[in-house]
C-alpha cells in the first residue's frame, strides 16, 4: 500500500493488513459497528467479504477508509 494522493484502496484487500498498516481506519470499523479490530479472522477477511458479513455499503465504506487514510497522512 502506497500513501499518494492517487491511493485507493482494494476491495480484496485483507482487512488486518489494512488495520495495521493504517490504524486511523479504526473509528470506520467501530462506528458501523464490524468486530473486525481485534478480531482474529480480520487476517482471513477482506475489506468486500467484511462489508458483506455486516451488510456495509463497500462503495461508501471504501470512501469513508480512505478519507481516514488521507487525513492522517
């Protein structure tokens, strides 16, 4: 993962590898309220299976990640 302007990020991508790399996505996780932080299986999930798991819209949770990334960047 990259930390550009032009940075988006992968629906296939693994959700613990995202938390870690990225921990300021964490307030996106809790407000929606997905177990992910903390979770074990976050290292076999990916950003598209979670949203489906908790019935996120993957569109607007995607948005709403990298909106955390790049403030924080």
């Amino acid at each position: 993962m990259q930390n550009s302007t032009d940075f988006t990020l992968d629906p296939q991508g693994n959700v613990a590898d995202v938390l870690l790399a990225y921990p300021a996505v964490i307030p996106a996780f809790l407000s929606r309220r997905m177990a992910c932080v903390g979770c074990d299986l976050a290292r076999f999930e990916t950003l598209s299976s979670a949203s489906q798991v908790y019935s996120v819209n993957l569109e607007e949770f995607l948005a709403d990640l990298e909106r955390y990334i790049h403030s924080k960047t």
